[in-house]
C-alpha cells in the first residue's frame, strides 16, 4: 500500500513537472512571437523612414539644390549600403538610381541673363549641361554625373580661393567678359577706347578676387572660361535655383526583396527661381 502511494507521488510530481515546461514552452512561444512581431513592427518603420528620405519628393517641386543634395547621399548610400562591386559594406541591398531629365531645356542654365555676346565663349568644354540637353542626367552606380558637376565646382572655387569670390564674380561677368555692342556703347557715350574699356573690366576683376598681379584683358577672360570657368558656375547657380518636377514613384521603382526605392526620377520644369 505504501509503495503504491510513493507511485502515485511520483506519477504526480512527474506529471506536475510535466505541466510545467509545457506552460514554460507555450509561455517562450508567446514571449519569442511578441518579440518577433515587435522586431518586424520595427523592420517596417525603418523600411518607411528610409522610403521616406525619397518619396517625400513626390507631387511637389524641387529645387535643385535639393537634387544636389540627394545626389550626394545616393553616392554615400550605394557605396556604403549596395551591393555595387567596390562597396564599403556587409549590406548589400540594391543600389539607387537618380535621373533628371532636363527636357531640352538645358539652356536656361547656360545663360539665363548673361549677354548673348557670352554665347562667343560658350562651347561642350566649358558647358555642364549642353550634352544633356537630349538625355538624362544620371546618379548611380556607375554614373555619376551630378557628384562630378560638384566636384568640378569645387575645383573653380579652389582656383578663386572661396565661394562667395566666385560667386561674385559670376554675377559680374557681363561686366569682365566684354561683347562688341558693350565696348562700342563705351566708346559713344562714355568716350573710352577699347583698350580703356578692356583695362576697367580688368581692374574690376582684379578688385573682385583681391590681387595686385598684372593680367592681361585676355589671360582674365581665359581664367573666366577655363580652369576657373566662371561660365560652368554661372550655370551651377542657375541649375541650382531650377524648378524640378518628381515623376510619381510606383511599385517598379521598390527593390521587391527590401521593399527599399531603387529609382527615382525628375524632370526639369523650364523654370528657375
């Protein structure tokens, strides 16, 4: 009797024991599905953040300073996070594409209100955007057309030593770079030669970038539309204050394994601000 009461016991206690690490189980199971909806909540959120960097473009208009903008952080974002050959990164998602299509309209940022004389100096070597005049600009992987219109402003500003004397001297061209009407009014109205007229244009640059060296009339409008090509800045500035159109973004331009955007698009209005 005794040793059958000691069964019974046991066969409890085993039973209890039992029980317990199935509620142990069930509670794990629970406690792991909450955490792993809660993880997959999260994945979703930074999905949409990141999505959002980009789709808040849409059905709005964009300057194209904030292009620039964008086309830096698509550079930074698929060297870091692509899965590019020569990416800094363990990620490897697909790479984002940036395309703005200036329509044929690539000449209101060539001259906008400079002289038509200016035209003279006005070639594909000293022009940003005449060669997408017809085609697309194109940020990506392995284009990088924005980022290298950055890079090459830098180089002018560089030459001229900082920004704002670069900018001021883009604002002054009409006054540096001198057409025939400029120097033949000169010479009507306010009796100066065309020598008089070229040494002004000369000492007013000499003012603007704060140099005593002697220059010719010539080697300044050489510095003004080569190396450092104030004609290629003009047209950054003017780019710049462009109006941009973002094309609506549908299901083909999401990566379909990350959900994350792979294509944006733009295109320019033909105005600028």
């Amino acid at each position: 009797m005794e040793n059958a009461s000691k069964a019974l016991l046991m066969a409890g206690g085993m039973l209890l024991v039992m029980l317990i690490i199935g509620l142990l189980i069930f509670a794990w199971g629970r406690f792991s599905d909450f955490y792993n909806q809660n993880d997959e909540l999260a994945e979703i959120e930074d999905l949409s953040k990141f999505n959002l960097q980009f789709t808040n473009f849409e059905k709005r208009n964009v300057y194209g300073y904030e292009l620039i903008s964008l086309a830096n952080k698509i550079a930074d974002y698929n060297m870091r996070y692509s899965n590019v050959n020569g990416s800094q990164n363990d990620e490897k998602y697909t790479p984002i594409t940036m395309t703005v299509n200036l329509k044929g309209k690539a000449e209101a940022f060539n001259f906008g209100t400079i002289n038509d004389g200016i035209r003279n100096y006005k070639t594909k070597e000293n022009s940003f955007f005449a060669q997408y005049n017809t085609k697309n600009m194109v940020q990506s992987t392995t284009r990088n057309d924005i980022t290298n219109i950055i890079t090459e402003v830098t180089g002018v500003e560089n030459f001229y030593r900082d920004a704002s004397t670069t900018s001021k001297l883009a604002k002054s061209i009409n006054e540096l770079i001198l057409t025939k009407e400029q120097i033949e009014y000169n010479k009507e109205h306010k009796h100066m030669t065309e020598n008089e007229s070229k040494n002004s244009a000369v000492d007013n640059y000499k003012n603007i970038v704060k140099s005593d060296v002697d220059i010719t009339y010539d080697q300044m409008v050489y510095n003004l539309t080569h190396e450092g090509n104030i004609l290629k800045y003009y047209e950054y500035i003017q780019f710049k204050k462009g109006i941009f159109e973002c094309i609506d973004i549908t299901d083909n331009d999401y990566d379909k394994a990350s959900g994350r955007i792979k294509l944006i698009q733009f295109e320019f209005t033909g105005t600028i601000e």
